[in-house]
C-alpha cells in the first residue's frame, strides 16, 4: 500500500507545475547581450570610420608637406592647411597642432625614420581627437556604461624618394623599361661625377672631387625624386 503526503494545496502544486513563461527571463538575458554587443558594435564602428578619415588627413597633409622641403616653415604651413581642409576645425577641433609635425631623415637602407636627422627628407605628422586636446571622439550606446568619449590617433609618414633606387647596383630582377631608367640614373651620376672632378685649371680629373654616397642620395633626390607615403 503506497500512502502520499501532500504538503501543498492543489493550487499551488498546480502553479509549480506550469512551465507557461519559463523562457522569459533567458529571453531578456538574450536580448540585454545583443543590446550590449550591438552598442559596442555601433561605436567601435563610427570611431573606425573615423579612424580611416583621419588616415587620410593625415596623408595628404603630409604629401602636401614633402613637397614644400626643405623649407621647414612652407612645409608646416602646407600640413596644417590640408589637415584642417580635411579635417575641419568647426566639425572635428583642432586635429593637428605644429608639434604634431616632425621632419627627418629617412634612410633607404634600413628603412628608418630618424626624426630630426638630416638632411630633411621625410615629414611625419600625427592627428589626434582625444580630451586632451579638447576634442575627443563620441559615444553613442557607450556612454550607458560609462564611456563618454574615446580616442583617436593616427600618424602618417612620407618623403622625397628615388623609385628603384635600391636596384642601381643590381636591376637584373627589373623590367626592360625600369632597367632602361637605372641605366639613365647610372649615366646621370657619371656624368656628374666628371663635371665635379673636372679641373680646368690642370686639365685633369680629380678624383678626391667625386661625389660620396651621400651626395649621390642627395643628387638623385634633386633630380628623379618623388614625394611618396613610407610605411
């Protein structure tokens, strides 16, 4: 004989028993997570197309910069120029400020920037939207969790560079047409050479008067060189 005790009345049994609503709290769960990983999504999403848009800033005030070396003053004022037609101060603050500007020098065999070095072939730029100058990025969702603002910063570098440069001593791996331009490059630093070494008091070469490496940069810069953005 099985004998059963009932603690509960009927109706609370009954109300124990019914599952009707049961998903209800996962689905607010569920729906919290997407609110939250949508929120992080839309910002994350407009500060990266800000992002892109100061990137662009940055490297057309730059290239704008180059064009203007070696005058220091005429390359400041190109920068801030195409950062703020760019950038407009009345939408975006002021995103570049004059030590945002560095000029440099670039050297081709180890692929460096050396800022300050010279002679100044190469300008690096950095445009910021942070609180600390005044103009930090918004938020949208974000500002629920407390994120108020957020920062963004990109940095462009270009400089006065020899296409092919680097193949002078060795174009075999190099087009008929881009070999054709080092021959000519080649022909033009000897001719320079000669003209240097030229002396027409003893009618002879000197040889001491034959350019260095680095005046045979600084030749081919002058001559064939061309503003480009370095990575």
């Amino acid at each position: 004989m099985r004998i059963g005790i009932t603690l509960l009345p009927p109706r609370a049994l009954a109300f124990f028993r019914d599952e009707t609503g049961s998903v209800l709290p996962l689905v607010g769960l569920c729906m919290m997570v997407i609110f939250v990983v949508g929120a992080i999504v839309i910002d994350l999403g407009y500060q990266e197309a800000l992002r892109s848009q100061m990137t662009a800033a940055a490297d057309a005030a730059v290239l704008a910069a180059v064009v203007e070396l070696p005058s220091k003053s005429r390359a400041t004022d190109a920068a801030m120029r195409y950062a703020e037609k760019n950038m407009p101060e009345a939408a975006n603050g002021h995103v570049l400020f004059k030590d945002g500007i560095e000029f440099g020098y670039w050297d081709w065999t180890h692929r460096s920037f050396d800022s300050g070095g010279k002679p100044f072939n190469a300008v690096r730029v950095t445009l910021r939207r942070s609180a600390e100058t005044g103009n930090a990025a918004p938020t949208f969702f974000l500002q629920l969790f407390g994120a108020q603002d957020a920062e963004v910063t990109t940095q462009s570098l270009a400089g006065i560079v020899v296409p092919l440069i680097e193949y002078i001593g060795d174009p075999s791996m190099l087009s008929e047409a881009e070999q054709k331009k080092i021959a000519e490059m080649r022909e033009d630093i000897e001719r320079e050479n000669k003209e240097r070494m030229w002396d027409n008091v003893s009618k002879r070469y000197d040889i001491s008067k034959k350019m260095t490496p680095e005046e045979v940069e600084k030749f081919l810069v002058e001559n064939y060189g061309q503003p480009a953005l370095l990575k």
